[in-house]
C-alpha cells in the first residue's frame, strides 16, 4: 500500500512538473535572457545566466529573444531642415549588435524596448541636429561632409552608449556603423529648383543667341568694309562689283566651268558652261 501511495504521488509530482514548465530554444542568431517571476510574493527578477540552447523553463519565467548577430536599420526623414532652413529628404542606415553573453545585463539594466526607448530616439535627435548645421548644397552634392556627418553620428552615439552605462549599468551594445545613402530636397523644394534650372537655362540660351547675333552682324559689318575697300582698290563700279562677286559664286557652284570673259565697259559679257 504504502508503495502504490509513493508511486502516485511521485505520479503526480511529476505530470505537474512537467505540465507546469516550458521550453525555450533560440536559434543560431539569437540569444535569450530569462525574466523570472516568483511563484507567490517578491519581485521580478533576471537570470545572469543567457540561454543559448533547449532549456527548460518553470511556467512563472519568461524567455526573452534578442538578435544577436549585426543589424541593419534603416531611416528616412522628412523635412529636416539645414542651415538655411531649406527642407530636405535624407536616407540612412546604422548596423548595431547586441554583444552575446550580455544579453540578461541589456533585458536588467534597459528592458525588452531598449532599442525604441533609448537608440532610436537618441539617434534622430542627433542627426536632426547635425543636419541644422551644414548647407543644403555640401549635404547634398558634397560627399566630404556626408562622410563627417556619418562620422559624427557614430561618435556621439558611441558616447551616448558610454555615458549610459555609467548611469544606468552595462549597455551591451555596439555600433559599428552610420551611413548616409542619400539627401534630396523635398517634392515642392525639388519642383521650386527645377524651375529655376530651366529660366536659368532659358536665361543663358538667350543670351547665347544674342552673342551669335551681334557676332555675326559684326562679321557682316567687317566683310561690307572689307568688299568697299576692295571694290575702291580696283577703281570698280557697285555693277561691276557685283558682277565680279556672282563670278566668284559660280565659280565655287560644283559642275560650273567659265571658258571665256568678253566685253568691256559697264556691262562685261561672261560665256559660263556647266559640266
């Protein structure tokens, strides 16, 4: 009897045990911390111990999965304003990582939102910031700025992750890298700047046309006093210059062969044969 009693309670014991537990496997890019509750009375609590493979766990303790291998993300901001207050569209993009083994300090110290309460909000700030400070023109054209800019970023976020963990505890964090992949003006700054490319374009083909125009009046000018001076040269009449300039004309017309010149006076008389 007393057998058949401690089977069963070892029974029981044991379907509770099991039925009163989880499991938690995270895969090869994650890692997970342990947010343990007590069964009764106390406070939360967080096992230092990170779960890298299938464990057990009691039904009062959470798993909280974090990524651990670099991320990627990605930020697009409308209208930040520059220097001049010209508002512009920019593109960019950080990679941080979660350092492995470190994850139970990162869930203690920052909680499961750490990346929205306190990366994110930082990181706008500071690019919003550093934006305000440089022209529309170098941010977007010069690529020696975009670079200080990326450098800038990192550094200040780098402190910002220093000075925190100083504060509040380890901020099991890197940042590895800040890019900026492109700053465009905004739709209604972009159609302003096309239209203004287009009267200035407008503006140089004319003044182009008029150069042409007055450069040619000019050679006009020139060749009339150069053929006066000729025509005075040769003692020759408006008539016979004239007629000595359609020689010249026909003479550099293809196929035409003047055989003879006859005539004299006023009214010279020309036999022109074509080829």
């Amino acid at each position: 009897m007393k057998r058949i009693v401690t089977f069963i309670v070892t029974a029981i014991f044991t379907v509770t045990a099991l039925t009163s537990c989880s499991f938690t496997n995270p895969s090869y890019d994650e890692e997970v911390a342990l947010k343990m509750k007590p069964w009764f009375f106390g406070s939360t609590g967080v096992d230092h111990t990170p779960v890298n493979d299938l464990t057990c766990i009691a039904w009062t303790t959470s798993a909280v999965s974090f990524y651990i291998l670099p991320q990627k993300v990605e930020f697009k901001f409308d209208d930040l304003l520059s220097n001049d207050n010209t508002p512009l569209d920019v593109s960019m993009y950080m990679v941080l990582q979660v350092q492995k083994g470190h994850t139970p300090e990162l869930l203690q110290n920052y909680g499961e939102d750490w990346y929205k309460t306190f990366i994110e909000p930082y990181f706008k700030n500071k690019v919003r910031e550093y934006v305000s400070t440089c022209s529309p023109f170098d941010l977007m054209s010069n690529r020696e700025v975009l670079n200080k800019l990326d450098t800038e970023i990192a550094k200040s976020m780098r402190i910002y992750i220093h000075q925190l963990s100083k504060t509040r505890g380890n901020f099991p964090v890197t940042i590895q890298q800040v890019t900026t992949d492109r700053v465009m003006p905004n739709k209604e700054q972009l159609d302003e700047m096309n239209k203004t490319a287009a009267a200035i374009q407008a503006k140089q083909t004319q003044e182009k046309k008029a150069e042409m125009e007055l450069a040619r009046a000019k050679a006009e000018k020139n060749k009339a006093i150069a053929d006066k001076a000729y025509m005075n040269e040769l003692a020759l009449s408006p008539q016979q210059f004239i007629q000595l300039r359609a020689w010249d004309v026909i003479a550099s017309k293809q196929g035409a062969n003047i055989d003879v010149l006859v005539g004299s006076g006023e009214t010279p008389m020309w036999n022109i044969k074509q080829k």
